[in-house]
C-alpha cells in the first residue's frame, strides 16, 4: 500500500512523507507510543552486543534513534546510518551532533534496495520501523544479505499485530482511531499517520516473514514478541 495513492511508486510517495512530517515525528513517534519505542530499542542493542561489533549498518535510520543508541551502548563501534527522507536525516544530524556522536556515526542518504556499501563489509545490520516501508521489501532484505558479512547479523525491529484478540482489537482500535487523529492534528498529515498503522496491518505475520528472510540466505532465523506482539524483533545469521 502507498500512503497518498498517487501515480508515484510507493518509494517515491514514502521518500514525501517522511520528509512532510519529519519536524514533528520524534514528538510524535514517542509520544504516540508511550515511550515504549525507548524498550524496544534498548533490547534491539542487547541483540547486536551479542555479535561484539566493530561496523553496524543502519538502514532506514529515520531520525537516528537507533543509530545513537547503538553508538552509545557498543563502545568502539562505527555505526553507517542511511535513509531516503533528507528531512529525516538533517533531524538526526542535529541529533548526532548535540551527542558527540559525529566521529561514530556517519549518516547518508541513500535507498534501502539499492544500498551502496560494499558486499559482506558490515557485522551487523538493523533496521527499526522500516522495512515495511520498503518499496521492494524481497529487494531490501536482499541487500540487507549482501551487505552482512559470513557470521554477522541482521536485527530487524517492526511493528506486528497482537495475537490476543482483545488486546488485538483495543490496540487497533488506538492505531485505527485514535492515532491518525491526533497525528494528523500534530503534523498536518492525516494520511500519513493513517498509512502508518494500515502498513502495519499489512505487514507479513511473523512466521511469514521469517520465511522471507530464510529465503533472502540467512539463517537461524527467529522473532522475539515485544510487549504481547505489538512489535517483533527478528534476527537472522549469514
């Protein structure tokens, strides 16, 4: 799906969005999200700690959240962060450098698909909140193969749908209703805070997904439910 329904590919269309609403994502994103984004992310960094790092890619950075956290808990590490949206990315410049972080991490622009970083040259790549918005999802974990060096790690942080259906049917109900409102109000974006959940409904289940990561070469491939399936972190081994 593509959150404008234009007669631009859905790359182009998310390359728009994100540079629409990134003055008012990081307020939003964690606001939205009652902090627990901050957990996720804490356990994606235990995950990519168990590889001893010394190169992790970053794709799909975003606003760097990930990119600094990995910096900052994994001493010693150069962390390549890379995105589609230039809005974003200026946003994780200012961030990166309040922090320090500018000899760390090195942030570009640059597509998910089609990455230009050199065949089996990082430890460890991750990906927080965006594959789903991959315009060629196959393509992207492709790369993400490619790029991962024999022994390294992919750790991939996504939203999933709850499997108890109460739960399920009260946190659809927040993402359906209630989220595009005051998203939309916030960012003067009502489509792209209704893309946002919607995407997610769309997404691969997880055992789905994990076929698709086994079928793009990696291996020992698993999920780990966060906070009753709200998201998922799956790992997979090159």
């Amino acid at each position: 799906m593509k959150p404008y329904h234009t007669d631009q590919t859905k790359k182009e269309e998310v390359h728009e969005m994100f540079n629409r609403i990134a003055p008012r994502y990081d307020l939003l994103n964690h606001t939205l999200s009652m902090n627990i984004d901050r957990l996720w992310r804490r356990h994606v960094v235990r995950e990519v700690q168990r590889v001893k790092p010394k190169r992790i890619l970053d794709v799909a950075t975003g606003t760097g959240d990930l990119a600094i956290a990995l910096a900052q808990h994994i001493p010693g590490t150069q962390v390549r962060a890379v995105d589609l949206s230039e809005e974003m990315l200026a946003v994780a410049r200012r961030k990166v450098e309040a922090r320090g972080l500018d000899a760390r991490i090195i942030l570009d622009c640059g597509d998910a698909e089609h990455l230009e970083v050199a065949d089996a040259s990082v430890d460890v790549a991750t990906v927080a909140f965006g594959v789903r918005n991959f315009g060629d999802l196959e393509a992207g974990l492709r790369e993400l193969w490619r790029v991962v060096r024999p022994g390294g790690r992919v750790v991939i942080l996504e939203f999933s749908r709850p499997r108890v259906r109460w739960f399920r049917t009260l946190y659809e109900f927040y993402s359906y209703r209630i989220l595009p409102r005051i998203g939309g109000a916030i960012s003067r974006d009502r489509r792209a805070y209704e893309y946002l959940p919607a995407s997610v409904g769309e997404f691969p289940a997880p055992d789905i997904f994990l076929g698709m990561l086994g079928q793009a070469g990696f291996r020992n491939c698993r999920a780990r439910s966060q906070s009753f399936g709200i998201a998922q972190i799956y790992i997979g081994e090159r």
